[in-house]
C-alpha cells in the first residue's frame, strides 16, 4: 500500500507541472484556451494512424494533413479555393440579410402579412435547398448565380422567422409608452421594435449563416468548378483522403471561429445591450 501511495504521489507530481502551466496558458492566450478541446482529439487522430490500424492510404495522419495544407497553400489552389467559398458566402449572406430583416419585421408588425405570408414561409422553408439544384442548372447552368441562390434561399428562412419572433416578443408596454410620448410608428419602429427584435435576429443571422454555410459546400460539392467543396469532390475522384481531410478542417476551423469570436459575442452583445430576454 505504501508502495502504491508514492507511486500515485510521484505521478501527480510529474502531471502537477504540465497541468498547471496548460492553466497558465490557458488563462492567458484566449486562442489557446479556444483549441486546447481538440488536443486530445488530434492525438487520439495521430495514434490510430500511427497504429497502422488502417492503411495510409485510406486514414492519413495529422502530419500527412499538414504536409498537404502546406502543399496546397505554396502552389496557391487553397488560398484561392477559400477565397471563392469565403466571397459566395459573403455575397448570399449578405443578400439574404437585406431581404429578411424587412420582411420579417413586416410580417412580425402586420397581421394581415402575417396571415398570408407566414403559411409562403412555412411551405417553401420545407423544401430543401439542394432540391432547387435540377431547376436552377436548368435556368442557369454551373455558375456564381445558382451557388448564390442556394446561399440565399438557406440564409432567409431563419433570418426571417427569427426576427418575426422578436418582433411579436417586444413588449406591447414599450410600444404604448413611445406612443404617450409622441413618437411616430417608424420611430417606433426603429428605436423601440428593432432593437427589441436584435437579440432574435442575431440568432436567426447565427443559425443562417452556419446553414448557408452547409448548403454552399454542398452546392460547390455539385455544381462548382472552384471552393473548398470543389477541392474535397475533386479529391475524391483522384483517392486523396488527406485533401479530403484537410477540406472537413478548414470547414470546421473557420465555423468554429466564426461562431466563436464573431457571432456569439455578438449574440451575447445584443442580449446585455437590450435586456429585453434572459442571459
């Protein structure tokens, strides 16, 4: 027993070290706390295909994933690649906000456009994205409109049904109070509805950009001639699993960031700024 006591003590002397300087850094580069989850992830990654489990070919190891990325990026097809992906996105998120902030505060504001546009929205929010893709080859073949429309059609339905939501979730005694105090329906509109409304529709802009994100990975899988979704099906018909690999991470590396540092601190901004749902 007394054996087996230091043993355990020598052992929690040498982790002690390493564990309370991961703490240290932790606390003090936020990045490191950010990724410090998928260490144990890569190492697991890197022992089974070390193990040689599974042949080289079909399951590379995070070094093998590393040598492409650094091969891809010198002779310039990621950056390039990421770039496409990165400008479509941005263009149908970006379309896809403009049309659905208004028309959800419209319909969130008047019933009779709730009446009829609310079962529009309902319908063609069942229909996926990817079952317009026959139909929009046909309209308008392989090219920057059809991945666009993709974009947008995914990023409107949440923006939309989001904002509808905050804005029937403002409370009716902040509209009365800018009405006794004279203020006209588009001052309340702008000053009282919307920033009631923000908190929701920074959610619905969170929940649509990670679906558009999704559908134009999906569509550039199908119909694109360049993006991230392009290198990883084009990959596939050459059997280069790293490229695959390396596709899937920098798919979740640039979510996670975007989600993480752009996204959720904006969330929470709206939610403390307005105060109007709970923390």
């Amino acid at each position: 027993m007394g054996f087996e006591k230091g043993l355990i003590a020598r052992w929690r002397r040498l982790l002690g070290v390493p564990i309370r300087w991961a703490i240290r850094w932790t606390a003090v580069y936020p990045a490191v706390r950010a990724f410090a989850p998928f260490v144990p992830i890569i190492a697991l990654w890197a022992l089974v295909a070390a193990s040689g489990l599974f042949p080289p070919v079909f399951f590379p190891g995070p070094w093998e994933v590393l040598r492409a990325f650094g091969t891809l990026t010198y002779k310039g097809i990621l950056p390039a690649y990421f770039e496409d992906s990165l400008v479509r996105l941005v263009a149908g998120v970006a379309a896809g906000v403009v049309l659905g902030i208004p028309l959800g505060v419209l319909v969130g504001l008047s019933r009779r456009a709730h009446a009829v546009c609310w079962p529009v929205l309902l319908f063609f929010q069942a229909i996926g994205d990817i079952a317009w893709l026959p139909l929009l080859l046909i309209w308008f073949g392989f090219g920057l409109t059809t991945m666009t429309f993709v974009i947008v059609y995914t990023v409107l339905f949440p923006i939309v049904l989001n904002t509808v939501l905050g804005v029937r979730s403002v409370p009716l005694e902040l509209t009365r109070a800018a009405q006794s105090l004279g203020a006209s329906r588009a001052r309340i509109v702008a000053e009282v509805v919307i920033p009631g409304a923000l908190p929701n529709i920074v959610t619905g802009l969170r929940n649509g950009l990670g679906y558009g994100w999704r559908a134009l990975i999906a569509a550039e899988m199908i119909v694109g001639t360049s993006g991230i979704g392009f290198l990883m099906f084009d990959a596939r018909r050459a059997g280069q699993v790293t490229e695959i690999l390396l596709g899937m991470i920098v798919l979740g590396l640039l979510w996670y960031v975007v989600d993480g540092w752009l996204l959720a601190p904006l969330e929470d901004a709206t939610v403390r700024r307005w105060g109007l749902v709970a923390t």
